[in-house]
C-alpha cells in the first residue's frame, strides 16, 4: 500500500489530517524507543481530529470533558482500524498508539511520559509545530486537535515538515493558564498542570481518604455526602478526567 492509500481510507474514517514519519525523524528525547514496542517499526501514521470547539471553549468543564470523552474514543477507534487495515492489505505488522492511558506508571515517570509521544510524532509527520504551550499547532486546525498514530513495518517516508513558527507568542495561553504551568517557556509544570486540570486524581483520592480516616463516624458520613467524594467516584470508572483546557481554548489559530 502507498501513502495515497492509507490517506484515502483514514480520511474516509471522519479522520481530520493524516501525516507519515519514517521512524527516524520521530525525535522525542524523554520517550521510549518505539523499537522496543515493534522491533521492525519503520514509520509511523499519525492522525488529528478538530475537537469540538463549542464544548473545548465552553465555562462547564464537564461538557469539554465528556467531549474529549468521544475525541478519544474515534481516535482509538480510527487507530485501531488503520493498524488493521495495514496487517491485512500488506501481510506486515502494524500498533495502534493509545491517545491517553495506558501509560507506564513508575515513580520516575509518574504516568507522564506515553510510549509515543503523539505531539512530536505530528511534528515529525509534518502535521505540526510546538507553540508556546507546548502543544502541537497544526496550520489549518490550530490547537483544537486530537492526536492518535498508529506505528508500522512499512517503509513511509516522512511528510515535509512544517516550516513557518506558527505561535504568534500572543501569550494568551501562558496568561489564561490557572496553575501559571506555562511561565517558563519550553516547560510545561507537570504539578502545577495536574492540580488544576485533574482536580480529581490520585493525589486528590490520598488526601481524601487520608484525612476521612482521621474523622470520627459523624464526620466521616458528611464526607460521604459531599460532592467532592462523589466526583472522585466518578472519575474512578471514567479515567484521566480533565477540568481545564485553557491553553487549548484561548489559542487563536485556526479559528479562520
Ligand atoms: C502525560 C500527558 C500529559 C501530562 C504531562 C504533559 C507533558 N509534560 O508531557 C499532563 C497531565 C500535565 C498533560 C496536560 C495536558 N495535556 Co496531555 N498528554 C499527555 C500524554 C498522554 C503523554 C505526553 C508525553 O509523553 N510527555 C512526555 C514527553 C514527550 O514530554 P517532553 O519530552 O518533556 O516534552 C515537553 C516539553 O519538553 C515541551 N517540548 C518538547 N519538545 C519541544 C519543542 C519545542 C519547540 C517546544 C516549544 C516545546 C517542546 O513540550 C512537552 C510538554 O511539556 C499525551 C498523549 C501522547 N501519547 O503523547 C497527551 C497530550 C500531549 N495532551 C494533550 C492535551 C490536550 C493536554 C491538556 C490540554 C489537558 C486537557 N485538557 O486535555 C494539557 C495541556 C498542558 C500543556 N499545555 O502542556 C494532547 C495535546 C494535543 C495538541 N494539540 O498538542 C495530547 C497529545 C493527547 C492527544 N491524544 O492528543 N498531558
């Protein structure tokens, strides 16, 4: 199969921008090899969907978060089937890259570092360039984009890579950003990001639960009843729950 092929069935998928990286010019210094995830790898297809602006801009975290819910359900499911297709037409391997979790959880990495990383696999597909923010701006759809990619034995060439500086450094993003993650540039402040996007992750579970064991039964009902608990509940069977994306939001490209 040829780069117009794969196109051709990924974008009849709903998918927005499809990319090809020979697996050379994929340079993610912080990442695993990606040999050690298909030893013959030799490109990868990395795919971008437009999220949906009305929900990512929204004030009500929780219509953006149910949104990111069904960005990253197509853009496991488009992996899925572009890896199948690869297997099947061409009798090579093929591995769909999860656009989330899972992610190798040890004390060093703490969950943030994935097995590819999806925004410099859409630099080196040419799909994109690193603004301000740190994340990957495409030249048609801006910020408002989800990435997924899929690696492969076959041998695609790399895309050309996009070459203006598309960031306007308008600053908006590192002004919007609620934790102040972005002000040093180059650098985004894992735990300052994480206390305020993932109010409900495992920090927030430990100290919960810490400090209800600590209570007496009175007070450890009304814990029971608070919001907050429930929440933390919630997030236990949805997964990474996220409740801020401004610096995706305030981004100006791509709006036009
Ligand atoms: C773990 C993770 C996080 C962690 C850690 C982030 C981090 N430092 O990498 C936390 C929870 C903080 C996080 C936050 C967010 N994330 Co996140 N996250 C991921 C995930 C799962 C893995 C990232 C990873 O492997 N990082 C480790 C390595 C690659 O990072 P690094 O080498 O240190 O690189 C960092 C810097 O050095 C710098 N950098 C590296 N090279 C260069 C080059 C230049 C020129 C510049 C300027 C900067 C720069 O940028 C990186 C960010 O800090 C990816 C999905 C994936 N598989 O890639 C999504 C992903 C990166 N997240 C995404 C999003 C949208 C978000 C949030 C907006 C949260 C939300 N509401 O969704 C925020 C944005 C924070 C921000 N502005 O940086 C999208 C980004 C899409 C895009 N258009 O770029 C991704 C790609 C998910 C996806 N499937 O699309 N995320």
């Amino acid at each position: 199969m040829d780069k117009d092929q794969v196109s051709e069935f990924t974008l009849g998928l709903g998918v927005d921008i499809v990319g090809f990286a020979a697996i050379d010019d994929y340079q993610s210094p912080r990442s695993p090899d990606p040999r050690q995830i298909l030893p013959n790898v030799r490109s990868m297809v990395v795919v971008g969907f437009r999220e949906i602006r009305g929900a990512v801009e929204s004030e009500f975290p929780r219509t953006a978060m149910a949104c990111r819910l069904g960005s990253l359900e197509i853009a496991r499911n488009a992996a899925f089937r572009i890896s199948r297709l690869l297997e099947k037409e061409t009798r090579t391997k093929a591995v769909p890259i999860a656009p989330s979790y899972p992610l190798e959880m040890s004390w060093e990495t703490k969950g943030t570092v994935a097995d590819v990383s999806l925004r410099h696999a859409a630099v080196a597909a040419g799909l994109a360039v690193f603004g301000r923010h740190n994340l990957a701006i495409n030249p048609e759809l801006g910020t408002q984009v989800i990435y997924s990619a899929v690696l492969s034995e076959l041998p695609f060439t790399s895309d050309e890579p996009v070459e203006q500086d598309l960031c306007h450094d308008c600053n908006l993003c590192v002004e919007a950003c609620p934790g102040r993650a972005l002000d040093e540039a180059g650098k985004t402040e894992v735990v300052k990001c994480l206390r305020i996007s993932q109010p409900y992750g495992i920090n927030a579970v430990i100290r919960y639960f810490s400090q209800m064991l600590e209570k007496p039964k009175e007070e450890q009902l009304r814990m029971l009843k608070d919001p907050f608990f429930w929440d933390l509940y919630q997030a236990s069977f949805m997964g990474y729950t996220y409740m801020c994306n401004r610096c995706v939001a305030v981004c100006p490209l791509g709006e036009e």
